[in-house]
C-alpha cells in the first residue's frame, strides 16, 4: 500500500493487500515467481507481523493469515535460488501436497460443471452438456498444465462452440491431438499378425483405463473400428477399468 502523496499520482492512501487482508486470509499464488526484493519484503511482513506503506515512516501492525502456493517442485526452487529458503521455512508452517489431475481423475468430472456453470454465467448463456465422447478424452488426457488447462479448456469451448453440448470438436488441439504411447515389447517369439493387434489392444485399453475413444486415439482408429477388434478378439469390454 502507499500513503498519499508518496508518488507522483497517489492522490490518496491504499491500504495494501496485507492490510485489507488483516484478520482474514491474503492467498499468494506462484510464490515461486516473486522477485528477491519481493520476497524479502514478504519475510519481513511475516515475521514482524507488521508493514510500511510506501511513503510512510510509520510501520502498521497487521493479522493476516497467509496461505502460499506454487506448481513448481519446490526442492528444485530452493537449489535455484528461486525461493527463499528463511521464507519457505516461515511459510511452510502446514504444506498442503495436491496431486497433479491426471492422478486423480475421478475429480475431472466435478471440475468441468463447475467450470461449466462459471462460464454459462459469464457468457451470459445457458450451461452447456458434455457429450459421453468428449468426458472420456477429458478425462484420459495427462493434463500437464492441470486445472488451469482444464478450464482453458472448458472457456474455448463456450468461446468457440456453436452447440448446446460440448463435442470433442470443441476441445483444443493440446487435448484432441496425437497421443504418442511407446510401446515396450521384451525379447520373445515373435507373434502372429492377429496376436500382436490383439496384444496392442489390449494394452491400448489398460493404459487408457477402459476408456475406448482414449485407446481408440493411442491406436489412431475410429472408435468404432475399435468396437468390432474388441468383438473380433473376443475381450472384456471392460478391460482396465478400475
């Protein structure tokens, strides 16, 4: 914050995060990106519980809890000097580990109508459906970048889509592209042609958890090409499903 006066254009006092947050909760995401001036300025404010709005000499006492978060590995940011490690060790008083979402998938479909209604609202429309096609790319995709391309996701739809339901069409090229699966075959006769297919079926389906137009995507077939092989073969249709 900064008192009047302190630069050229404070024409009035703001109180700062740190003060309008007094009694309650400041959440710092990325913490990891704050500069080194920055950061010390913050173990400062933590540990003397108290700030100086720029152009004061006055300090003013502030409550805040603060709750801090980064999607870097933090080990790694500490050896890099990206953060502090006098600050890690004052923030991390409760640390909080949330698995990346593609190791907990059973929260996507939860996380697509939340983000689904926050979009209807925004967009001043009506909430759209997911048809059972798209859900299962979603929620076979590795989601490297983890809720924040989730609802990149989800908003490109609403922003592009011209239906009432959201179709794998809809969907960015990140999450409907090419999904490259390398394939581990140890030293062992070498098979016949239908028992190598069947082979590369069936681990097609374990590794994308039952889904068919995920393993479908890995074997770059239609889904229903892969429906008939299942029959074809003879296989669980519910193989590697949990």
């Amino acid at each position: 914050g900064h008192v009047k006066g302190a630069f050229t254009g404070a024409t009035m006092s703001t109180p700062g995060f740190f003060r309008a947050a007094s009694g309650g909760t400041l959440f710092l995401d990325e913490v990891c990106e704050i500069d080194a001036d920055l950061q010390a300025k913050l173990l400062r404010a933590l540990q003397e519980r108290e700030i100086t709005p720029l152009g004061s000499a006055q300090a003013v006492e502030v409550d805040t809890r603060v709750v801090a978060a980064t999607n870097r590995n933090v080990e790694e940011a500490l050896r890099e000097g990206k953060l502090r490690e006098d600050l890690y060790y004052r923030l991390n008083v409760v640390s909080i580990e949330v698995p990346p979402l593609r190791e907990r998938t059973d929260d996507i479909p939860h996380l697509v109508r939340h983000f689904i209604q926050k979009y209807a609202r925004e967009y001043d429309v009506a909430a759209r459906e997911v048809s059972p096609e798209t859900m299962e790319m979603l929620m076979g995709h590795h989601w490297p970048g983890n809720v924040r391309e989730l609802e990149n996701a989800i908003e490109r739809a609403f922003a592009l889509g011209e239906s009432d339901t959201i179709t794998v069409d809809d969907l960015p090229n990140s999450v409907r592209g090419k999904t490259v699966v390398q394939w581990k075959v140890a030293d062992r006769t070498v098979p016949s042609l239908e028992e190598a297919e069947r082979s590369l079926i069936e681990l097609a389906l374990e590794v994308a958890k039952g889904k068919k137009a995920v393993a479908a995507r890995y074997l770059k077939i239609d889904r229903q090409r892969l429906y008939r092989k299942i029959k074809k073969y003879n296989l669980d249709p519910n193989l590697g499903k949990s």
